[in-house]
C-alpha cells in the first residue's frame, strides 16, 4: 500500500516536471522567434506578419464555405458580389495589420473595419529569410501603405471556382508596389490528399517564397482576361495581341499567377473595373519574379494613400522574359484612349 501511493506520488512528480520543462522549452523557443521578429527591419517583418495574417484570412474563407451560409449581398451592382468570406477576412486582416503595426496606412476593399476578435496570434509567425533591400531596411510604418482584397474571385467563390480565389496583402511606399502577399486557400483542392492552400510572398529587388517560376511556351502566346466582365474594348484589347489562347479566368491575383507558373504569356484587360487592392500584390509579386505590371498604355500604377481607388486606365501584364513592350506596342490607340476618356 504504502509502496503504491510512493510510486503514484512520484509518477505525478515526474509528469509535474516532464510538463514544466516542455512549458519552458516552448517558451523558451517562442521568445527567441519573438526576438528575431522584434530585430527584424519593417519591411521583412510585415512580409512575415502578413504571410500568418493571410493563411489565417484563408482558413475563415474555407470555414464559411464548408458551413455552407455564404451571406452574399451586392454591392454597387447586381455583378459585385460580397460574402460573409470578403467581411470576415477583412476584419481579420485589419484587425491584425492594426495591433501588430498600428501607423501603417491600411486601405481594404470592404467597409468593414478591423476587429478584436481573430487577430493573428503572434505565435503564428514564422520567421522567413525574406531580404529586405537596402534602400527600405530604414522604412518607417508611417511610410507605408498596404492595399487590402480580403477575397478576390468572389463571384468565382459562389459559383465553386475555387482555385479562382485569392486573399491579397499588397505593401506600397513612395507610391510603389515593394511587397506582396498572394494566398491561395483552395490550391490543391482538386489533389485531395496533398495540402490545401499556399502563399506566395515577396520583396520587389529582394526574394519570393512559396512558388516556383516556370517559363511559358515559347510556340504559343496565350492571354488571361476577364471572365466576368468583357466589354468590346477588353476584347479588341485581347484580338489586338493576337493569341493562340484565351484564359477567362476570375482574380487579379489569380491570373499573375497563371503568369509566374508559365501557364499564360500576358494579362489584358482594358477596362476601368480593377483596383489598387487588386494589383498591388499581384504586382509586386510578379515584379520579384521579373515579370511587369502597369496599365494598358504602360505606365506605372500609382499606390500612395491618396491615389484614387480605380485602376481606370487598365491593366497589362507580362510574366518574366516576355517582353512588355512588345505587347504594349500592339495594343491599339482607341483601346488606350476610350481608358483615358
Ligand atoms: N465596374 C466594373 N467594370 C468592369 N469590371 C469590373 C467592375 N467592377 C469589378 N470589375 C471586375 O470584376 C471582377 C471582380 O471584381 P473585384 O476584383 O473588385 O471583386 S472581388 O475582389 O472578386 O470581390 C474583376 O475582374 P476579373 O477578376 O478580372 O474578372 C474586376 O476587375
Ligand atoms: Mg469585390
Ligand atoms: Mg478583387
Ligand atoms: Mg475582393
């Protein structure tokens, strides 16, 4: 008797210490990746936070999907759709951006704000060996400006285009897209068994991570626009490079990526519909990898704080060694100007 009861107190001692000694190990390990966080300059800091902030934001999309209650409302016509998916991963990305880096200058595509509730937990953030260029390692927070799209592909959301669908963290200063956060929430959906979702990052002159760049053919010259919105001027735009192929294909940031993966030559689309939240992780992201990004008549996209929301003048893009002027050239004068009327 009396050995059973010396036995069980010291099985309970040695849990006792097995547990403290797991809590300090992890502790431990947690305030050394908080350190090197906390060392890190802005710009790789905000990558990394931004890389947790959106796999989160994805999770809630996939969440509110599989419970089946989309919530879906329009918002200025019956083709711009939102779902619960657009308002929650807005506040949980707001929500987060705001406590971790409280004088950035957030702009989202919904009028949601940013909530307490799902912020980020610190714990989340990996430590990337993301390279910051020298010309941002003193960058302030009050120099930056981060374009939100919580769900980009909505309307391919609600009809089961899942692959469509992007989350898009876009980080500007200067009024230059110099970051970007591209997370896919439903990569790999078709594979089951392989793991769902990945997110691409970038630093525009540093490094990208999560994605491997491949070359398009070079027999073929295949265009990505559009699905849901064509006009006559998308499509003359469209004719006017003469593709082998056509990709209707929904998101901004899902349409990049067919161009980094090779899939597609050159994103077209002559239409005042996008937004600075639509292309500015996209094009920074692109950018890291050698492609460009700028409107239909080729000039820069400006992303200061006071830039106005649309892209009016279109957009053009082409994935790395294809040549942007080449394509530029070939779109024609009227396309260019009906954009600047
Ligand atoms: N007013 C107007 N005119 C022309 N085109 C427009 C307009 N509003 C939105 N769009 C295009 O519709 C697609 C979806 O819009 P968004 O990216 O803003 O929405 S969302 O992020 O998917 O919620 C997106 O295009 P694609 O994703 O390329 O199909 C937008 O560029
Ligand atoms: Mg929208
Ligand atoms: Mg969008
Ligand atoms: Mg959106």
């Amino acid at each position: 008797m009396l050995f059973n009861d010396y036995s069980y107190l010291l099985r309970n001692i040695l849990m006792l210490s097995y547990l403290i000694s797991c809590y300090t190990f992890h502790a431990k390990l947690y305030k050394k990746l908080r350190n090197r966080i906390v060392k890190m300059s802005l710009l790789p800091r905000l990558v990394s936070t931004s890389v947790a902030i959106a796999d989160h934001a994805g999770k809630l999309i996939r969440d509110i999907m599989s419970k089946g209650d989309l919530g879906i409302v329009t918002k200025e016509h019956a083709k711009d759709l939102q779902t619960k998916a657009d308002r929650n991963a807005q506040k949980c990305i707001i929500g987060s951006l705001q406590k971790h880096f409280p004088k950035i200058k957030i702009i989202g595509e919904e009028e949601e704000e940013g909530t307490s509730d799902n912020i980020v937990d610190p714990s989340s953030i990996k430590v990337l060996d993301i390279k910051c260029p020298p010309e941002y390692e003193n960058l302030k927070e009050e120099e930056v400006v981060v374009w939100v799209d919580p769900l980009d592909g909505t309307a391919e959301y609600t009809e089961g285009l899942l692959d469509h669908v992007t989350v898009l963290i876009g980080i500007a200063t200067g009024g230059k897209a110099i970051g970007g956060i591209i997370h896919q929430p439903y990569y790999n959906y078709q594979n089951p068994g392989s793991p769902l979702g990945r997110t691409i990052w970038s630093t525009v002159g540093g490094n990208f991570g999560g994605i491997t760049l491949q070359s398009p053919p070079s027999d073929s010259f295949i265009v990505t626009t559009t699905r849901s919105h064509s006009s006559s001027t998308v499509n003359d735009a469209v004719a006017s490079v003469n593709p082998t192929q056509v990709l209707r294909v929904g998101g901004a940031g899902h349409k990049v990526l067919l161009l980094i993966e090779g899939k597609a030559h050159a994103y077209v689309f002559a239409s005042p519909g996008c937004k600075k939240w639509d292309t500015c992780a996209p094009q920074a992201v692109l950018e890291a990898v050698g492609g460009t990004l700028a409107d239909i008549s080729g000039v820069p996209i400006p992303y200061d704080a006071d830039a106005p929301h649309r892209n009016s003048t279109g957009v053009l893009a082409v994935a790395s060694g294809v040549n942007f002027t080449e394509v530029l050239n070939k779109i024609p004068e009227h396309v260019k100007n009906n954009l600047k009327a």
